[in-house]
C-alpha cells in the first residue's frame, strides 16, 4: 500500500512518485498533466527519476483531473497545447489520488499503456478560399475541433438508444443517398456524397478508385472515409423490402468481406445491445457516410473538442501541429471559420459536424475550405499585396532592404558595399491597398526621423527628436481629352495632410483613379514612386553645403507609422498587418522580386509585444571630399623663375598631396604622368582613404606614401633618377581624383568628389 498523505496537512508543494514497468520498450519523456473539472490545464510537470514535484499542495493535485502520460515537444511552431482531448489521443493515464480520506503520493502507470505511448506529429494544413472565385481568404480564424470517436459515441448510447441506431441504419442503408443533401451552412467542396452530379446516387454506383486513402481524402471529408469495401458491402434494396440486416447484407456484393469481422452479419441482427454495440462500434467505417443524414434527427448530437485556432496568412493558407499515439487512431478533424465583420468575430463557415469530419485526417493533406458568405472579402484584387501587408521595396531604384546592414553588423546604416547615405533618400512602398484602405479604413502613413550618433559613429547621449517628412508626395493620373484627341497626366497631393489630430500625414494611393482618369501613370520615378523625401543634404547647420554636412553627418533612425482614415494611429498586429522586406538585390530588372517578414531589428513595439512602427537605420553622410597637390620639394634641387626645377647629381623629390573624407567615406587616384602620356607607376597611388585616415602604420597601404596624422598629407620621396628614368629632362603633371561612396539610391552623388592637379618639370643643373 503506498504511503498516503494526511488531508489534514496542507503544503506548497507536492512529490508525486510515479512507478513504470522498467522493462518497457517505452523511453520518452513522461510528464504530469493536471486539469480542472473544467478541462482547463492547471499545471504540467515534467517526470524526472520516477518523481512528479508540484508547485501545488496535496489538497488542489488529488481535488482535480491528473494524468501521466508520455510529454509531447512545444518546440514545433504552431505545436498543439495539451488538453483533455489530447490526454485520451495519447492514452494518458488518469489516476485518483484520493482514497478513503487520504490522498496517495505513488501512482503506478498500468504496463499495458506503455506501447500506446509513442507519440507520432500530425501535421494540419490548408487554406481557406472564397467559393465564387477562388482566391484566398487572409486573416481569417480557423477553428480546428476534433470529434468524438464514433466508436466511443456509440459505447456511450443507452441499450434502447444502440437498437434504435441499428433499426435507423436499416432503413436509411437502403435508401438511395440525395447528392448535395441540404445543410445550415455551405459544406466542404465538393460536398461528402458529389461523386456523381445531379439525381441520386445508388450506392451499386461508387466506383473503385475511392478505396484509395489519399484520393478519397482530397475528394472531401466522407468520400475519404467510405471506402470500396463500405460501398461494396451494403446494397441497393429489394423490391420485397424487409427491415432485416442480416437478409439485406446477405443478398449484397460482399466483394470486400474479408476486410469485415466474420460474425458482422450475424451479431448486428441481433437482439443484443451489447452485441450490436460492439459490432458497430468495431465496423464505423460503414456508419460514416450514412451519419449525414442519420444524425441530425437524434437528440444525440456529435460533439468536438477545440485543439488549435489559427489565422490565415497572406495567401489564405493555415497550419497547426497536432498528437496523437502512433498505435492508436488517427484524429477525426472539424473545422469552423471566423472572420471580423463590423468589428465583430462572426462565423462564416460552420456546417454541420456529421456531413464535414475529416474521418482519419491523412496528415500532411491539404483540406480546402470554401467561404460562400458574401460578407468575407478575398485577400487582394490585382494589382495589390494579398492580404493585409506593407512591403518595403527599395530606396530609389538601386538599394533593396536586403542591402541596408542591420543588427549587429559592423556598418549598422550602410549598404551591404559599405556606402552611407546622401542626398534626397526616396523610400518605395506597396502596399495592399483594397484589404488596406476598404476592409480596415487604414487611409494614411507617415515617415519620420531622428538621429542617433555622430558622423563618426559616435551615439548620441539621447537621440534627436522625431521629425516628420513634409516634403509634398504626388501620384499622377491619366485624362483623355477628346477634341482634339490627347492625353494629360494629372498630379495629385498624398500630402501631407491633417487628419484629426495627426499632422504631416500621406494617403495610400487608392485603387480607383479620380473621377476622369483612365489609370494611375508614373511620369516622373522619383515623385511618382516615391513614399516620401528625405532630404539628407538639409541636414545639420553652417553657411555652406559642406558645413552643413559635416554637423549633419550621422546614424539616422526611420520610422514608417500606419493611420486610420480618422487620423487614430494603427496596431500592426491587432489589425493583421504584416511588414515585409525585399530580400533580393536591386534594381530589381526583369527577374522575379521575393520578400520575407521583418525581423524584430525592424519593429518598433509597444509592451504588449505588438507592432506599432516600421524603423530603419540609415548612415547619412553628405561630407564633401577635399583634394589638394602640394608643389615638389626635395634636395639638390634649385627652383628657377621660370618654373624650371634644376637638379644635381644626387637629387631627391618630395611628393606630397592632401586626399581627404571626414569620415573615410570616399577613394582617391592619385597619378603622376611624364611628359605626354607615360604613366608612372612608381609615383603614382590609389586607395581607400577611409583605411589611411589614421596613421598609415595602422593600415599598410600598397604605395610608397604615407600619412603620418589624419589632416596631414600623404607624402614621399623619391630620387630623381628614378623619376628620370631614361631621360635626361622631362616635364611631369600630378592629378589627384578624389569620389565619395554616398548614394542617393539612384547612384553616386559625384558632386561631392574633389579634384586637383600640379605641374613641375625637372632638368640637370648648369
């Protein structure tokens, strides 16, 4: 006898010891599974060296519903949580602990459950489609139920309730089935009993090719379930008819019997509760297409237990993962659909549970549900996103959002090439405008921006403050002017706008035109698919560009923001608005553009979890590059006035010339020619500066000059032998190129490269 604890003892906790054959072939893990009267889970514990420890006392374990049973993973997305349905799909043990005024702290798990305990995934998908169309159907919710187990429903009826049921299949067995039996909501497509169309169907008229599993299962949820062997065992009536099974099952086709108990025939004609119960409930797969029709008459009614409710995505798709033990049987799956209407959850597809069960869901099938409700709008209508998504495209035409480094990256706000950002930055959106603007009222957005570091990188001690984009957004329109004939491409303001409270606000480009317009043009890509102006260049203060460019220099934070068409800001998540990012380089050219959902880097959210905003990093720096050649120094050398430089045996040049970015950000040529066209490699250099704004010894460079501090120029000498090479005279130009990395997100912006030139001419003293 285990030992018991007094009930007069109350404590925090609870030790459980929980006793298994040890010559069992099962391994898994095994965990405690605790639910209320009402089947809601209390506590889970997980079986570590024979114990279960409860952060409960003794009392609320043994006055509640406990199980031990094997422990399915949580780790899968969209895993399944446990629930009194999934105890018995696993065959859990249910065990009580209290007995005769004591509660047991050991419980020993019956061996015989142990080889029950090997849990199998069952995978759940599909999508819900509008039934006039095709198209999917977003952010919908889909229930998914699993139904009492004929079997179980049957053990459960009274003696006289099981006679009744046999008596009512009698008849209904010899009765041509009505296709498309009428139901309160539409049914699965195609409907349990279309195999043919039009008319009644004989059950002598099933073809074959049902019996297979998988083909009956994309047919629908009954023609999966009644197979060859149903078909062929039950016959059409006879002319004399008498309502005795065992005559009509006699007189059939029994061209699949051996599939059958031998004494099916026998016991379902029997006066026998128990027997007949037992028959049935062996045989369900005979039941099954006959319950459609049989079920609603009674007052025992099917019942299914909720297990996973889902939304559909962007293409109306839906999955979840479910258990269930590998030697037991497969689960029989309902399903139901919401969707909001006026604010409200309303269902859109609920039939009835007898005509649409998935009788031993094929995992992995897809199961395709066809809303008919005139209500339920579909996810997109050409040209927009399906479903309820922004997707960021592109700055300008050349910079996709999968070449922006983000997180943790070294050049946070650079392009993946390492190139900040300058100029007026043009953000490219799409968005779905029909679910959008007509299903959700969301009418605006709104670009802003602050800054977070210093031009060198630097973070501020508080970043700047929001400011929002002003900068007037147009989209132009077509007008065909008839007499004489021509066309005018109409401008039309997006914004900024005041609605209600919320100012500098831009309205999504609507679907339909202005009265007038035949189609929305793009005269002009950088007004026309632009979502806003960011004008990096009036950034920072001073009198000149480049002044006003160095104090502007910087890590810059975006901010995209939804709106309602009364101005209320948009929660992305309690609204099913999805961000997407390009993943794929631009331009975008010819070939085919893919996006994924942002990352977390991406979101800004409230303490709910819930997306509020869309951020990005950009590195703005619209410093412009300084270039200078310095006039050749060196020994031995005497400078004429007549620009002349006259050298003696021995003589040394220095050259010397300033190539410079504030922050690194540019390259530099710089080439020295003799007389025409020679060039002379030996003088000439070409680098990165942003690797020699430091001390030439930090970064080696591949030429012969160096730069002993950051403002100081690049410097060396050379024997004006070498200089000379072959010739005894010889005139020499120095040209110094230096181009800045900042784009625009169309290209360059040369205008802030720099350039400079020398001249000197060597020639032997008198």
């Amino acid at each position: 006898m285990p030992v018991a604890n007094d009930l007069t003892k109350s404590r925090a906790s609870f030790t459980l010891n929980v006793i298994m054959d040890p010559k069992s072939e099962f391994k898994g893990d095994v965990a405690a599974f605790l639910f209320d009267n009402a089947g809601k889970l209390l506590s889970q514990v997980t079986v570590k060296d024979g114990k279960a420890v409860f952060s409960k006392s003794a009392q609320e374990v043994a006055s509640n519903r406990l199980f031990i049973g094997p422990a399915p993973s949580q780790k899968e997305p969209g895993a399944e949580k446990p629930s009194l349905r999934m105890m018995e799909r696993l065959s859990a043990y249910e065990t009580a602990l209290r007995q005769k005024g004591t509660i047991l702290n050991t419980v020993t798990v019956p061996s015989s459950l142990l080889p029950l305990w090997t849990i199998c995934l069952c995978w759940v998908s599909g999508q819900v489609v509008k039934d006039d169309s095709g198209l999917p159907v977003c952010g919908a919710k889909v229930h998914i139920c699993e139904v009492d187990k004929l079997w179980r429903w049957i053990i459960r009826l009274p003696d006289l309730e099981v006679i009744r049921l046999r008596d009512e299949l009698i008849k209904i067995i010899h009765q041509p089935i009505l296709i498309n039996p009428p139901i309160p909501y539409p049914g699965p497509d195609p409907s349990p009993f279309s195999v043919i169309k039009g008319g009644l169907l004989s059950l002598k008229s099933l073809k074959p090719q049902l019996a297979s599993p998988v083909a009956a299962q994309q047919r629908g949820p009954l023609t999966a379930a009644f197979s060859v062997s149903a078909a062929a065992t039950l016959a059409k009536p006879s002319a004399n008819f008498t309502p005795n099974i065992s005559e009509a099952l006699s007189s059939a086709a029994l061209s699949a019997s051996a599939s059958l108990p031998a004494d099916f025939i026998h016991t379902v004609s029997s006066n026998s509760a128990p027997e007949i119960r037992k028959t049935l409930s062996a045989n369900t797969t005979l039941i099954y297409p006959y319950l459609c029709r049989l079920l609603p008459l009674w007052p025992w009614k099917y019942t299914c237990d909720e297990i996973a409710v889902v939304d559909t995505d962007t293409n109306g798709r839906f999955s979840s993962l479910i258990f269930y033990s590998c030697k037991g049987d497969k689960p029989d799956l309902y399903f139901w659909v919401e969707y909001q209407i006026g604010g409200v959850m309303e269902p859109v597809y609920k039939p009835s549970i007898p005509c649409n069960t998935y009788w031993n869901y094929a995992c992995g099938n897809e199961v395709v549900i066809r809303i008919k409700d005139a209500r339920v709008p579909t996810c997109s209508k050409d040209p927009d996103l399906p479903g309820s998504v922004v997707e960021i495209l592109s700055l300008g035409r050349g910079v996709s959002m999968s070449e922006i480094q983000g997180a943790g990256a070294p050049g946070e706000g650079l392009t993946t090439s390492g190139e900040p950002f300058g100029g007026k930055i043009e953000p490219r959106l799409w968005f779905s405008r029909t679910t959008l603007r007509d299903v959700k009222k969301i009418f605006y957005y709104r670009w802003s921006y602050r800054r977070l570091t210093t031009g060198n990188g630097t973070p501020l001690a508080t970043p700047g403050p929001w400011t929002h984009l002003t900068r007037n957004v147009v989209r132009h329109y077509a007008v065909i002017i008839p007499a004489p004939f021509t066309t005018i491409h109409v401008p039309v303001s997006m914004g900024p706008k005041k609605i209600g409270a919320e100012a500098n606000l831009f309205e999504i480009t609507p679907a339909a035109v202005p009265a007038g317009g035949i189609e929305w043009t793009v005269v002009d890509e950088r007004e026309d698919l632009a979502s806003g102006h960011f004008e990096t260049d009036l950034l920072g203060s001073g009198d000149t560009p480049c002044q006003k460019a160095l104090d502007g220099a910087g890590k810059y934070e975006l901010k995209l923001e939804l709106f309602k068409d009364t101005g209320a800001l948009v929660d992305w998540t309690a609204e099913g608005v999805d961000c997407q990012l390009t993943n794929v380089p631009a331009p975008f050219g010819t070939g085919a553009v893919t996006a994924v959902s942002a990352p977390d880097y991406n979101r800004i959210k409230n303490v709910a979890g819930h997306t509020m905003a869309f951020r990005m990093v950009l590195h703005v720096d619209n410093n412009c590059c300084n270039a200078s050649v310095a006039p050749v120094t060196g020994t031995g050398l005497n400078f004429t006035p007549c620009g002349f430089v006259e050298y003696s045996a021995g003589a040394t040049a220095n050259l010397s010339f300033n190539a410079y970015h504030p922050n690194g950000f540019a390259d530099f040529n710089f080439s020295v020619v003799q007389g025409v066209s020679t060039y002379l490699p030996l003088a000439s250099a070409s680098e990165a500066t942003r690797k020699l704004v430091v001390n030439s010894l930090d970064s080696p460079p591949s030429h012969a000059y160096t730069k002993p501090t950051v403002t100081s120029n690049y410097q060396s000498s050379y024997n004006v032998s070498d200089l000379l090479q072959s010739c005894t005279r010889a005139a020499y130009s120095e040209a110094l190129h230096v181009w800045t990395h900042a784009t625009d997100g169309y290209g360059r912006l040369w205008y802030l490269d720099a350039f400079a030139q020398d001249a000197f001419a060597l020639t032997p003293a008198p």
